[in-house]
C-alpha cells in the first residue's frame, strides 16, 4: 500500500441525483429525493478513491465502517458533491469524515472506514464464493 495521503487531504466525488437513487422499495417509488442507502453507496466511494491510488496490484480495499446522518433533501436532478477527508491512517485501515452538500446547503455528513487487504487474504476470508 502507497501511503501517499495524510490527515486533512480530500476526494470530491459530484453527482447528479436520479431516479435509481430514490428511495424504492419492493417496486414502490417512497420519494423522489436521494436515499440513505444510496448515500451511503456514494459515501463508500468517494472514501475509495484514495485507495484507488494507493492500492498495489495484488491488494484491495474493504469497507469496515459506515456512519451516515442524513440531514436535508436532494431532490432528482439537483448536483451534490460529496467531500471524503482523511481523518487517520493506522496500519492499513483508512478512516475518513464525509460531507455531501448541495450548494452549500449540507444534506449528510458521516464516516467511512476501509481496510487494505492483500487479494490473496480477502481469497482465505471470503473462501470459494468469492
């Protein structure tokens, strides 16, 4: 693992909110604003584009850790940018504090942690389904 990244170093991840992102459950449309879950899918990758340059070939990362608190409303079509900042590096472990705003209205903050595993561990852990 490249430790290339230090406390306070940030990844900006935008997007716009669609209609896959909306809260559906059993084929029902709930609202047409972007769902905790699907935050919480967005959270995990933005906190992952560190280790898309830190990971070596035979390494991958795996998510540990997922706090969300959702805030305010993104509605369909509107642009949110979510902001992962490096809160600590220990050993192979990644935590980092997100913020996805909508122009400068806050609509979710929280924590992401990811691991850094060699490919051939993550092989032993997850057996022959993986």
């Amino acid at each position: 693992m490249k430790k290339i990244f230090k406390t306070g170093d940030s990844k900006f991840y935008k997007k716009v909110v669609s209609e896959n992102d909306c809260a559906i459950f059993n084929g029902e449309l709930l609202h047409r604003v972007y769902s905790t879950f699907a935050l919480a899918r967005d959270f995990e990758w933005s906190s992952r584009l560190f280790f898309l340059e830190m990971k070596e070939d035979d390494e991958e990362g795996v998510g540990t850790l997922l706090h969300i608190e959702h805030n305010s409303p993104a509605f369909v079509g509107e642009e949110v940018i979510i902001t992962a900042t490096v809160e600590k590096m220990e050993r192979n472990e990644l935590i980092s504090s997100i913020k996805a705003n909508v122009g400068e209205r806050i609509i979710a903050t929280g924590i992401t942690g990811q691991k850094m595993l060699k490919k051939e561990k993550m092989n032993k852990i997850f057996g022959e389904r993986y």
